[in-house]
C-alpha cells in the first residue's frame, strides 16, 4: 500500500495534526510545471483564488511571512526571490497554497488549487467560520481556538487529507463543472499536505498546501482495500461532501464483477 500515512480508517472528521519541522523554502526550486499551471488559475480565475485585506498590508503579514519560509535566505550566489509586494507573488514563487491567519482572521491567501471552495469568498473569517460548510464539523469546530493557538505557539504541525474528483488537473474550484463519469478510470485521486508555520508567535502564521494528484486507478491498484474501508465508514452527509456517492456505488459494483 502506498497511501497509509494519509487514509486513515475508520474515517473521521477530526483534525489529526502532527508536530513536524518548519517548512522552509528556495524559490529556485520550484517546480515550474506547477508554478505555470498556478498562473493559468489565476489568469482564469482572478480574484476568486486570491485576496489580501489592508490589515495585511498594514502589517506586511506577506513579507512576514515570506522571510518566516526562508524565501529572503541566501541559498547561493544567484538569488532569484529578494523581495515580496503580495500575496499573490509569495503564492507564485513557491509551489504550496498560501493561507496566512492574523489574530484568528484570513487576511491573505492565494489558493490556486483548492478542494472546492472559492478562496475569495473567505475574507477575515475565523477558522471556525472557514469550517462551518464542512460535513460533520462538530470536531472541527470545537477545535478551531486549540488550532489557532497550535498554529501561532513555534511549533509546525502537518496532517494529509485526500479525495477523488473527476477533474484532472490540480485544481477542485468550485467555479469549474465537474464531469460526469461512469468508470473509476476517468477520475483522480487528489492528496492534500497541509503544514503550519509560525510567523509572529501568538499572533499569526501561515497554513500552507501542497497538492499532489494520481490517476485513481493506479492508486486501486494498491490501495482499493484501504480506500473502500475508509469510503464505507463515511456518514452519509460525508459522502455527499466529498463527492463520493457514485464512487461507493462503482466501488461496489467493480467487486461484485469480479
């Protein structure tokens, strides 16, 4: 199996976050595939995967943030990110999503590749306000302060969250139309690896995510019995939200033809 450490089961909707370093990055190794595929999300999609309130600005949160990642470090003698105006270039230069939370708010994100929400929608909401339209959120809400306080006390934390989309490209916007579909082949296994870093300790930090995406039926070819036990644990409400009724249905059908 190859996705234990980010399907766990049975499934649940509780943030199951786990201490891990401070992410660090070098802006010239940035996969340009992904730092191209960035630019066409935001040519297409503007300003509904990005914002930065005043608040932002006033503080410079994006320059904080940018130097708290390392980007402003010299890694050799040719330095390619010196400086950072917006959120929207620290979102450009590296290959994660940027979420940066300030005294409990979002005040800046760029999401070019979300797992369908519209990141522009999100101005200064709470995190519990973030996870209010998530299924079975009870957990998630009554931890949203212990989070928060995680997330702005030094220390890293990192979780995997996945799911299956039959968009094939990195991004779930809920803007794009989902194809329909009538085989397991046709659809994408989406991982999520969302980490944490401090940028002004008790006060803000910065939720980053790194999408990766596989053809789902290369990953049943390892992993059906790990996935179906986790789809077949989900409420109802949880399989709705996560788009995965008809998934069930030709998960057990596959089965039952063979």
């Amino acid at each position: 199996m190859m996705f234990e450490h980010v399907i766990r089961n049975p499934f649940d909707m509780k943030p199951v976050f786990n201490p891990c370093e401070n992410p660090k990055f070098n802006a010239n190794e940035t996969d340009l595939e992904i730092q191209n595929q960035k630019l066409i999300e935001l040519n297409s999609l503007g300003d509904n995967i990005w914002f930065e309130t005043e608040v932002a600005q006033k503080e410079k949160l994006v320059e904080k943030t940018a130097a708290s990642l390392g980007l402003f470090n010299q890694h050799d003698n040719y330095q390619l990110f010196t400086e950072c105006d917006d959120v929207k270039q620290l979102g450009m230069v590296i290959e994660d999503d940027v979420v940066i939370m300030h005294k409990g708010k979002l005040e800046a994100c760029f999401v070019a590749f979300p797992s369908s929400w519209n990141a522009g929608e999100k101005v200064g909401k709470s995190l519990a306000e973030l996870h209010e339209p998530i299924a079975d959120n009870e957990a998630l809400l009554r931890a949203s302060d212990g989070i928060m306080r995680a997330m702005t006390s030094g220390q890293s934390y990192h979780r995997y969250t996945w799911g299956i989309s039959s968009l094939d490209g990195y991004s779930n916007h809920p803007l794009y139309e989902k194809p329909d579909f009538d085989s397991l082949d046709d659809l994408t296994f989406r991982v999520e690896h969302e980490r944490t870093a401090t940028v002004i300790k008790d006060t803000t930090a910065v939720f980053l995510i790194h999408v990766d995406t596989y053809p789902l039926k290369e990953v049943l070819r390892t992993d059906f019995g790990l996935i179906k036990e986790s789809i077949d644990s989900m409420s109802e409400s949880v399989l709705q939200y996560k788009n995965l009724v008809k998934i069930k249905r030709l998960m057990n059908e596959y089965i039952l033809s063979t």
